[in-house]
C-alpha cells in the first residue's frame, strides 16, 4: 500500500520505472508474475484462467482507460500449503509495449466452471521492483458472471490523486457494485445494495409468523441491510418469502462470505453446541412430568463432564426418539446429518462456565451481582442516577429515601447524591408498553429499576430493586420493591426479584447492547463503504480488517436467530417482540454517542476533562476499579492515535476531506440511506473537517472491535450458567397472601427453579451463547494485518507504533488485574476482566471460549 504524499515522490518515481522500461531493451516488453490461488478440493482453473495488465500510468486514447496488456494464461501450477491452507502457484509473462508504463490494475477472466480463490497477485518490473495485489476474493466463471474480475494494486490514492489511466476504472468498478435494486441476487453477484429488515417473518405459514418490517417507517425504524432480492411472500408483499428450515445459502456478496475454514468451523462449533443441546433435552425427556429442574444440582449436572453408561445410553436413544424428530424439521438435511453423526460420536455435555467454576455460589452473591453491573457481559448500561427518587415517561418511581438510606455506609441519600455514589440499571420506561403484550404464553416479566451504591473500596452494593406492572388503566402502573436480606423469607424474594432484573438485562443486552448496537448499526457502513469507497481509497484499506465477515454473520442471524419463531424468540422474555423492541430502541440510538468518551458522559461514569495535558482521552472516570470504561478508555486511545497518524500521512487539512469526493458521498449515504431513519438528526458528524473525519473513523473502529468483544465473548463465563442470568422468568413473584405465596414459603427454591426457563428454553440459551462465545482460530486481532497488505513505510511505522502500544495495554491490564486494590476486576467469581485485553500475540495458536482477545471485526 503505498500513499501519496504532500512532498514530491511519486511522479518522481512513475518517471523514472517508466525510463526503466525504456531503457531495458533485453526486459522492456516483459512483466513476470506470480499468482496465488487457494486450493479448496477442486482442480485449478490452469489454461482457462487469464490475465490482462493495466498501466496506471500509460492512457489508451481509444478508452480512456489505462493500456492493457495481452492475455498470459495460467499454466502448470504448483501445489504449497502453509498454515493448513493449500494453495496452487502459477508463474506468468506478460508481453507489454515498451512505453506501457507502471501496471496498476488487471483482468482475470475465469472460463473454468468452477470459482476459485483468488489470493494475491505480485508483478516484477525492471530492476526487481515489486507491486503487489492483495486480492483474496472469489473469482467466479464467466459464463455466469459476463464480466471478468478487476483488481487494483495495493497502492492507495485519493480520488484526485489517482492516476489519469486508472481514473475510469475507478468510477466503473464503483458502478458495477450498486445494483438497481432490482433483481434476485445469485451467488456470484458482487452488488451492494440497501433494503429494509422485510425477511424476518413468514406470513405464509400463518398469523403467529407476522412481524412488522423494521425500517422505512417513523413507527419501526431501523438501519438497513443488504438486499437479497427473494421474492415476496404469498400473503404479504412487503415481505420476503423465507424458506422453511434454516436457510445457510442465504444470498451474501463473495466477498462478503467467511472463508471455507471459517465457515466449517462455524458449522462445527454449531453441531458440537447442538449435540450439548440435545443430550440435556434428552435427559429431560427421562422427566416426563416436569419441565423444570428438580434441584440446583440437577442444572449444575448439565456441565458436568461425568455421564453414567446408563445415561449415556438412553440418551443416545432419545437421538433417534423425539429429539430427533424436532430437529430435523429445523436444520437442512446435511446438517441434521453431521449433527446425528456427532452424536453418536461424542456425548460430552456443556462445558464448566467460568461463574461457577472457581465458586459454585458466587452467581448469588451481591457483590458478585453489582461487579457484573461494571465488568460483566452487559457493562454499558449501569447509570449514575441524576435525580432521587428516579422518574420516567410514566412518573416517580415507588422507591423511598426510607428503603436505601440505612444502607448509605453512614451516609445520608443527599451526601450520597452529592457525591455521585447512587447508580441506576434502568430497564423501566422502554418495557412499560409492552409487557401486557410480552406477559403471555407462560412469560412473567416486569420492568426493573435497580439502585446501587458505590462503597470506598469502589465496589456497587446493590440497594433496592423495584419490579412494575401495567396497571388496571392507561398509564398507570403496580410497582413492588424489595430490598436485601441474607437469611429468612425476605432473601429468598430478593433472589427472585434479582433474577427478574437477570431476565431484562440479559434481554437487552442481546437485542440492544449486542446485536443493534454492533451487528445491525455496522452493516449500513460497510455497504456504504463498498459502494462509494473504491478499494484505491486508504480510508477503504483502514476500514477493511474491521468489516470481515459482518454481513454473513448478520445474514446468518435473520435466518436462525432473529427471526420469528427464531433462536431469540425461544429463548428471550421479549419472544416475538423482541426485534420490535430493538427498534424502539433505535429510536434513542446516536452513532456520536456510541464514541467511549462520549458513553461514559452521558451515563455519569465519567466527566469531561478537556484541558489535562496529561489525559488523551479528555475524560476522567468517576471512579477507576471500573474494568469496562478503564480497559476501554486506553482502547479507545490506541484506536484513535492509529487512525489520526494514519490519516495524518495523506490528509493535509480540513480542505482535503471536504474535496475528497468519495468520503463526502460515503457519509452521505451512511446518514440519507444506510441510517436513513435518522437522516434528519442533527448529531451527524459535518464531515466538513479532519477532526470530523478522525472521530467518525476512531467510533467505527471501537465498535466494531473493542465494545463487540465486550458484549460477545464473556457471554458463556457469566450467562453460560442460566441461575446468574436466565433470559426469562415463568412466574412471577407471589403476592402475600395468594396460593403462591404459600407454594413459595414450603419450598423457596422449588419455586425459584419453576421461574426459571424451561430444560428446553435454557440448554437451548445455553447452546447459543456456547457458539456465540468462541473465537475461531483464523481470528485476527485488533493490532493485527498481513504485512503483504502494505508496502508503504510511513504506514508500516505507524502500524508498528499501534501494535506497541496495544501491547503495553496488555501489561497495565495484567498488572490491574494482579492489584488487590481493584476488587472489581475479578471479585467472588474470580473471573479477571480480560474481555478488553488485546491478545496481539495469537496468531490462532488458542481459539475456542477463551474469554479474552478483541477480534479486529464483528464476525460472530
């Protein structure tokens, strides 16, 4: 990757390659070239693949486009593997006119009938000089696609820097992936265009799969997603039609699509969850009369390693039984085989999480509840409460100074206040609407608010919970509180108000905090991103690593997860309002506020601190044993000092970025079409300015790697254990007084276990976060690029400088974690805070649950 710069260099070096090339009689008519294909089971594509060359600096005058080269065929490929991956090498000479000047781009044209693999091409100029082209894109056959494939060298230009012979291809490449918005699209169709998030229901099979369309609407807004064109349903035209079992095919641009590896990884990780599934709801079909757990031994049983031949037995029965029979009208055939063969192979069940591992106990205690509020897999929503007692869109809220203020370490609720020691977890005003609609089909849920006080040694004691129901007329509302206790009648119902409170967080930590604010927020960016940025852009080339996978993972989800009658429906309390909610949510969601120092602020766990020379992040925590914000204010750092040097080496000024056309068309598109529901906002960024450029980069950046390993990869330490965070409740808590409450009062934790998810619902949960807690060993890391992808200095200097500085975070982190002071930082559990650790130096030597490493993208 090479950039242009502000001091004389490249028109100095295009002239002197070009008299190279002149004066070379013995070389000047030949480029020699190597390519690179991955060989993934099928032949190579040999004589029926060619390339054609691009000067980028010679203009054919009958195009207008740079000269091209005659045809070089590929020929006598040798076979390599390194690292697990095979590939096949072809050696090239390519003919090309004395005066052809520098190449800068070429043609590969497929006439095989099957795709391949297109990893890297390097060309040899005169005196040795390499160009590389880091390509790593499926070239499909020409018969299907009409059009052969274009790729640029790694150099990099703005757009009124790029070279005269390169300038059309630039416009013409960027054409050809918008699309019309029109048409089905087929597997080798590299189009990028917007639709709304229509393919989540399928109204075909009946009223119970109905569900709004999100986005394009003031009542449902929502980002946009990658059009796939199928058709509409039967029933109702604004939607897709959906097919019946779990679709994996569903359409992605190639470029778009996890690798081979990664994708039967993925799949495995999948089966391997499955198969855990299916041996808990095996057994539980041993209890034909409850669907609850008898015991807390029996749930700490589903992660114990040890199995009875006996058990084993009837388990592998129940695979051919009526587990069996519910699983295959879910998957496609050939994954409902690899799953009944995987079965038969291996019993094993869940694996031990974290939260019970070290201290079976521990998802019970305060302490333990009020340190996952900062440090657990849901860190950004704790508050710090602004006005006792709290109020909201449907009034003051039931708690009285007279239930918290004993529990002030001696002092009063205003000290307290004062001090900014009350904190708030708030899931009240946005839930209040919905739950007449929510409490149905076996679900209890209230809305919560949850108080916490903040002691000296920076720990958060939790100081009340109050539960809300819709009351008998509109906006009206039935509230409780309850209050801890260690012993007697009053702890066994603080347990079941703590698990209430468990269920909304858990909720919206995987609706909110999870999907929308990482998964959905991105995708619009990075369509935007490929059809207004030519890959020449170095913003493209900063922004690459970071939008890996993203648009197959999200497909993935529409298909299995968030969909009606999906995996969340099954297993969250929203059940099939749960995408609705996401897009209420939406309407409170600011990309501005989504920057780390911009969060902290606004949820009072952190206050400006613009003037400290000695404070980048011009924020100071309110307390520092905060794991989240401290671990991810020097995050935050790394990201932003990268992405200031990196655009520093090739924007001069202010001026720049508003005459860089193709970045003012991109954040256009971001704002009017992939956020289009909030084009009006005026919290957009200008994108008149350096400083508008750097902070926008910095926040897309932070999503996608730190804050998604927050909220991705703890999730199996902390919710892999349903009794610390169940995803829904199935009773409410009883009333004195009622039946239930004398069921409750002969056995509390017979009736705490009732409340829990069903065995279904919660190995299903189980299964999930199993799949979505594990890295994958291709991952690469925040810090991490292959070198091939830049052979500019400059960059390399400034990526190095990165990566340094990513690794002495890794150094305070450790020693954070080792300082008894910072009780925050692993607490009863002993689990340490590593989510935000970066992880630079694996290089898929350890992958799986490993609870630490923060992935350049969003890919799971």
């Amino acid at each position: 990757m090479v950039f242009p710069r502000a001091y004389p260099s490249m028109q100095e070096r295009v002239r002197e390659v070009q008299s190279k090339f002149q004066n070379h009689h013995i070389k000047q008519n030949i480029i020699k070239g190597k390519i690179v294909i991955q060989n993934h089971g099928q032949s190579g594509p040999g004589k029926s693949a060619s390339v054609q060359i691009y000067s980028s600096t010679t203009v054919d005058p009958s195009t207008g486009k740079g000269k091209l080269s005659a045809k070089a065929y590929l020929k006598r490929g040798k076979s390599e593997g390194h690292d697990g991956t095979k590939t096949r090498i072809y050696k090239i000479k390519i003919h090309v006119e004395p005066d052809f000047g520098i190449p800068g781009a070429f043609l590969m044209k497929n006439q095989h009938k099957h795709k391949f693999f297109l990893e890297s091409v390097t060309l040899e100029i005169p005196d040795n000089q390499i160009i590389y082209f880091d390509c790593r894109s499926w070239v499909y056959p020409f018969q299907k696609t009409k059009s052969e494939r274009l790729f640029f060298s790694n150099n990099s230009y703005l757009p009124n820097h790029t070279p005269s012979a390169l300038v059309e291809l630039r416009k013409l490449e960027l054409v050809s992936l918008r699309g019309d918005g029109k048409q089905v699209r087929k597997e080798w169709d590299r189009i990028y265009d917007y639709d709304y998030y229509n393919d989540l229901c399928n109204p075909d099979k009946g009223q119970e799969h109905i569900r709004p369309v999100l986005g394009g609407s003031e009542l449902h807004p929502y980002p946009r997603r990658v059009r796939t064109g199928h058709p509409p349903s039967n029933t109702e035209p604004s939607t897709e039609s959906r097919t019946e079992t779990i679709n994996l095919d569903i359409y992605v641009p190639p470029d778009e699509r996890f690798s081979p590896k990664k994708l039967s990884e993925f799949i495995s990780n999948s089966i391997q969850a499955t198969v855990h599934f299916i041996i808990t709801e095996a057994d539980s079909l041993f209890k034909q009369d409850s669907s609850s757990f008898e015991s807390f031994d029996e749930i700490h049983d589903m992660f114990s390693s040890k199995r009875s031949k006996a058990v084993e037995g009837k388990a592998k029965d129940k695979l051919k039984g009526k587990v069996k029979e519910r699983l295959k009208k879910l998957v496609p055939d050939v994954l409902f085989k690899e799953i009944t063969y995987a079965g038969k192979e291996d019993l094993a069940k869940f694996p031990l999480p974290q939260i019970i591992r070290e201290n079976e106990l521990a998802w019970g205690n305060d302490e333990e509840f009020g340190r996952q509020m900062l440090a657990g897999t849901n860190p950004a929503r704790i508050q710090s409460l602004q006005k006792f007692p709290p109020e909201g869109r449907y009034g003051m809220s039931t708690i009285e100074a007279s239930h918290i203020e004993h529990s002030l370490d001696g002092l009063t609720l205003f000290e307290a206040m004062n001090e900014w020691r009350i904190f708030i977890l708030d899931h009240h005003d946005y839930l209040m609407p919905y739950l007449s609609k929510i409490n149905t089909n076996g679900v209890c849920a209230y809305a919560s608010r949850t108080l916490f006080f903040l002691r000296t040694d920076d720990t958060l004691k939790p100081l009340a919970i109050e539960l809300s129901l819709p009351g008998s007329s509109e906006d009206t509302e039935v509230s409780r509180v309850f209050l801890p206790a260690n012993q007697g009648t009053e702890a066994a119902l603080w347990q079941l108000a703590k698990a209430h409170v468990a269920a909304n967080d858990s909720a919206y930590h995987q609706l909110i905090s999870h999907w929308l604010h990482t998964h959905a927020v991105v995708e619009p960016f990075i369509i935007a991103t490929r059809r207004q940025l030519s890959v020449m852009h170095p913003i493209n080339w900063l922004l690459r690593p970071h939008f890996k996978d993203t648009i197959h993972i999200n497909a993935l989800a529409r298909s299995i997860l968030i969909n009606s009658r999906g995996i969340l429906e099954k297993t969250l309390f929203s059940g099939e309002i749960s995408m609705e909610l996401s897009s209420e949510l939406y309407k409170e969601w600011r990309f501005d506020e989504q920057a780390l120092p911009a969060d902290l602020v606004k949820r009072g766990l952190a206050l400006e601190d613009p003037d400290n020379p000695n404070n980048p992040t011009e924020v100071q925590l309110l307390f520092d044993d905060y794991p989240y914000g401290a671990d991810g204010l020097d995050i935050w750092h790394a990201i932003k000092t990268w992405v200031t040097d990196f655009c520093s080496l090739f924007y001069e000024n202010d001026s720049s970025v508003n005459s860089d056309v193709e970045i003012q068309a991109w954040w256009s598109e971001i704002q009017n079409v992939g956020h289009g529901d909030k084009c009006n906002e005026t919290w957009w960024y200008k994108m008149t300015t350096l400083l508008d450029l750097t902070e926008a980069l910095t926040t897309l950046i932070w999503i996608t790697s730190g804050l998604h390993a927050s909220v991705n990869f703890g999730q199996y330490a902390y919710a892999g254990c349903p009794l610390n965070r169940p995803m829904l409740c199935r009773n409410f808590i009883p009333e004195q007084g009622t039946q239930e409450f004398a069921e409750f009062l002969r056995d509390p934790d017979k009736y705490y276990l009732n409340m829990l998810p069903s065995r279904f619902e919660m190995s299903l949960g189980i299964a999930l976060i199993e799949v979505l807690s594990r890295h994958t060993s291709d991952e690469v890391y925040l810090g991490q690029r292959p070198l091939l992808e830049c052979t500019d200095d400059g960059v390399q200097e400034k990526f190095k400088k990165f990566n340094e500085h990513l690794q002495e975070i890794e150094k305070k982190i450790i020693q954070r974690n080792k300082d008894p002071k910072f009780k925050n930082r692993s607490g009863p559990a002993k689990i340490p805070y590593e989510l935000l650790y970066p992880d630079t130096s694996n290089v898929g030597s350890t992958w799986g649950i490993t609870g630490k490493g923060i992935p350049n993208n969003i890919s799971i």
